[in-house]
C-alpha cells in the first residue's frame, strides 16, 4: 500500500477555551482554517479512494462539518475537563469524520483510510464500537443520536456533550422528544446542526416545504442560533454562545452542500462519495500530485475479496424490479382508478428500494416522504384502511426496525399495505451492522387466528414480478423483502449444472 499522500502531521493541535475566549486570536484563526483545510482535502482523497475502487461511501457531510469537528476538537483540548469528548454524530455517514480524527489522535495510521468502505477492512460506512480503533460509538440510523446522548448528559452532569446534527437527521420523530426531554431537564447537550438543505431524494425545501431545523427546534423551547457556517467568527460566536450558556442549545450552521467543491456545490450528488472525475481536479488544484496518481492508479475490481460469483446467468436487481413490477401492475389500471386507489410513500430511499421507477412513471400517486419511516408507514396504512385501497411503503429492511408498533396498529385497522423492505440481511457493502436487515420476521407480530400477514422473499428477480403481481390486489398486510446485492436468476437444477460445468466448485454447489 502506498504512503498516505496528505501530510496528516501538519494538522496543529490547536487549543480554544470558550470561557476565557470571546473572539479568537487572528493566529488561532489561521490555525483553524488551515486545519479546516488539511481536513477537506483528506476526506476528498480518501472517499474518492472508494469511488475509485467502486465502493459507497460519503463524502459531502463529514467535508463540510469540518469547521464543527475541527473547533469541536481544539475546545476538546482547551477545556477537556468540561466536554465529554467524543464526536457524536447523528448522521453516521458522514463516518469519514471519525476516522480521520482516530488517525489523527494516533490510533490507527494514516494508511488505512485509503481502505475507506472497502469489505473486511473495518472501516465501514457508519461508526460502530468496537470496530474500528479510535471510534467511540455506534450511528448510522438516522434520528437515533440525540435521544442517547441525552442520557449521557444525565450520566456526566458535570460536563458538556456535543453533537454533529443534519436537517435530514433532524426529521425524525424521536428528535422531538428528545429535545422536550433535554428541555425539560435542562441537559448540557449542544447540537452543531448542518442545514444543507439536502437529503439523498431531493432537497427539503422543495419537498418538504414548511419544515424548518431552526423554527421545529426552537418549537420545543431550544434556544436556537442560526449562522453561516462558513463565516468561522461568526460560527465560533454561535458555538462559543451555546457552549458556555447551561442547558441544551442549537446552533444551526446554513452552507451548501459539498461547498466550494467545482461540480458538487448544492447538488444532491454530493451527499453520496465524491466522483474521481470531480476529485482529480480538486486535488491538482491544492498540489496534491500523488493523491491524483494513487487515485487514477486504483482498479475497480471485485467488490467482495473473499467471495466469487459462480452463479448461472446475468445478475438481476430484485429491489429494482419491485418498482417495475409495481409499473406494469399500476399500467393496467385506469388513471382515474390509479389516483383513488393507490399512495405510494417513500422516505428518501426511492433510489434504492425501486420506487423511484414508480415516481418516474406516476408521480402524481406518490409523496416523498422525508426521514421520517413511523410516520410515513402509517400514512400509508391509512390509506389503505378503507376496502379496494392500498399504499405503497418502501425503506431498507434494517428500518423495519423501527416500525413494528406502527405495523401491528395498522394491522388491527384492517390496512391494506403493501411494504417493501429492501437491503435485507447482511450484505457484502460495507455498511455496518446498524443497516443489516435481520429482523424481518418481526413484521409478523400479530396474533395469527385474527390476521394474515403475509412475508415474500422472492429469490431472484423473476419471483419478485411474480410476487408483485400475484399479492398486489390481495387485501391486508404484505411484505417483500428483496436484497441490496444483484442476484442470480434462479434456474432449473439441470440448467444449473449444465452452466457450471467446467467451473472449479465445490461439492456442496453441484
Ligand atoms: C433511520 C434511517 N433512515 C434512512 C437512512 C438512509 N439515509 C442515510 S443518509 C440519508 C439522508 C441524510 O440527509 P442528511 O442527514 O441531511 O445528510 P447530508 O445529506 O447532509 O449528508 C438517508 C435517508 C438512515 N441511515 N437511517
């Protein structure tokens, strides 16, 4: 493996003690911005790393809330006896953050970043305890954070606990409540909020109008600071503000998505990993030669090190299918009849779970329903209550989690839903644990002399048209699950044997 190409011992352990400071040295300043910068350029080579080798991964939020970390990091060091010190994220995947930080507070070297998302390496897409060196929680679902570092607060009344908020995070239900409980005890916790306005299906002032972090937060008695969270004295003045007053604050950084970046700035694009194409540019324009000769010089290859396909036929898409499938299904229908009888709600996944074809298509019967599953897995039962009506709910199968109360209400109202749950069961993408969907069988909670619940694991793409168009005007509750990977199509045994002869398999795959 090559050297890290960023010198990552530039980065200056500055020191800032909010009480004592009210405005920062112009030295100070400097200091920070340089670090600010030395930061933005290791997260845009390193996540390019796995663009380039044909991983996942996030680049635009852990690049932009540098000016939060990196000032989070020198009050850390100025005043470590009034922070609890660790880098709670809601937002678990801007995860590049905690491993540049565990690197640059010397736990693992700087090499391993460029195995950032890469299978079995340990650095996966959202921070998991005891995983990677240097990484001091678990995230990744989205609205989970606040919640718990509330009972932090509780556990270090003495000290203070931050943490990295997103507008997407903050659409979460469980949000609410955890600010009317920070509230009302009056807990030290201090959100640093990154209001980009974008999420991965769009942009929350466009389809979601009315929502606003400041005015929801400000809602439930949280003093709120807006500022500019590029302007670093007047971000430092918001942070400074909420960090020496008691009691929980926000403060609400407005910027752009993925900023200053050529080609990336306020796109949705820039949620997701920085392209090669768009990285190469950004590092020669900062002198970074060898990063651009790493990065041109890395092959996409095989995505998983350890397995290889030996399946018969080309890979089909069955998540991608159960969208088409619903198409073909909805194309049958009268528009009239399609506009009263089906609502399909999606929570900022359609890309991913195949309903994206459905909004393509027929997007006056669908609604982008923002981060918020509890709520939107209800909407669409609701719908669904009266006979001859049905909605359309879709997330990863991970999440299903999360709406096991919704689903057993909706069942005793006799709803007709049809879910799909995508990205089930552990994957090859280096995720994390927290978006493994095992616990499907949950949905099937009810008492089963009173209700039909239906779960369908369709094998292969084939069995997902199938399914889709067998259970789709049957009443009550169903469930598909489908997989995040590709999978092969399910042939006939002797097909399957004709096509693997010649191939090296095991015993146990004839
Ligand atoms: C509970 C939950 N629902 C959905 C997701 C999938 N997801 C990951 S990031 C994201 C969008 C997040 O937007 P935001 O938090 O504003 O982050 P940014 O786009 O600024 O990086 C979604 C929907 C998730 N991780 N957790």
């Amino acid at each position: 493996m090559p050297q890290f190409p960023i010198d990552l011992s530039k980065y200056a352990p500055l020191k800032i003690d909010p009480w004592t400071q009210e405005t920062l040295t112009a030295e100070q300043k400097d200091t920070w911005r340089a670090n600010i910068q030395l930061c933005r350029d290791a997260i845009i080579f390193f996540t390019a790393c796995a663009a380039a080798g044909g991983f996942g991964g996030h680049t635009g939020g852990a690049f932009d809330t540098t000016p939060e970390s990196t000032l989070m990091d020198a009050m850390f060091r100025g005043r470590p006896d009034k922070f609890v010190p660790i880098f709670f994220d809601e937002a678990g995947h801007r995860v590049a953050t905690q491993y540049l930080f565990s690197v640059l507070h010397g736990h693992m070297p700087a090499e391993r970043l460029m195995d950032y998302r890469k299978g079995h390496k340990g650095l996966p897409g959202h921070p998991e305890l005891g995983l990677t060196p240097g990484v001091k929680f678990s995230s990744g679902r989205l609205g989970h954070m606040w919640a718990y570092i509330n009972g932090v607060a509780f556990a270090n009344p003495d000290k203070i606990v931050l943490m990295l908020g997103s507008d997407g995070s903050q659409m979460e239900g469980d949000n609410a409540e955890a600010a009317r409980l920070a509230v009302a005890q009056g807990l030290n916790v201090k959100l640093l909020v990154d209001d980009n306005d974008v999420t991965i299906f769009g942009h929350p002032s466009q389809y979601m109008p009315g929502y606003s972090v400041a005015k929801t937060l400000a809602g439930h008695g949280l003093p709120v600071q807006e500022t500019k969270g590029e302007d670093l004295d007047a971000l430092y003045a918001a942070v400074r503000q909420a960090v020496i007053s008691t009691g929980p604050r926000a403060v609400i950084s407005h910027r752009k998505m993925a900023v200053g970046i050529k080609g990336l700035e306020g796109e949705i694009e820039g949620h997701d990993v920085i392209a090669v194409k768009l990285a190469v540019p950004y590092l020669e324009a900062r002198g970074y030669t060898a990063a651009v000769d790493i990065l041109k010089s890395i092959k996409g290859g095989p995505k998983d090190p350890i397995s290889t396909y030996i399946g018969a036929g080309a890979l089909g898409s069955n998540r991608g299918t159960f969208g088409t499938a619903v198409v073909d299904v909805l194309s049958r229908m009268s528009p009239a009849d399609r506009k009263a009888k089906v609502l399909a709600i999606d929570c900022d996944l359609a890309s991913s779970t195949g309903l994206d074809a459905i909004f393509k298509k027929y997007p006056e019967i669908c609604v982008k329903g923002g981060i918020m599953e509890r709520g939107n897995i209800s909407a669409a039962a609701g719908f669904g209550m009266e006979k001859g009506k049905q909605g359309i709910f879709s997330t990863f199968a991970a999440f299903l989690e999360m709406c096991i109360s919704e689903i057993t209400m909706a069942r005793m109202n006799n709803s007709n839903l049809l879910c799909h749950f995508s990205h089930s069961g552990p994957d090859d993408m280096a995720d994390n644990t927290c978006h493994f969907g095992i616990n499907n069988f949950f949905a099937d909670g009810g008492l089963e002399d009173q209700y039909t619940t239906r779960l369908y694991f369709p094998a292969d793409a084939g069995q997902v048209t199938a399914v889709v168009e067998r259970i789709f005007n049957e009443p009550g509750m169903r469930f598909v699950f489908t997989t995040r990977s590709k999978t092969p199509p399910n042939l006939g045994r002797e097909r399957q044997a004709s096509l693997r002869q010649g191939l090296q398999v095991h015993p146990w795959q004839r």
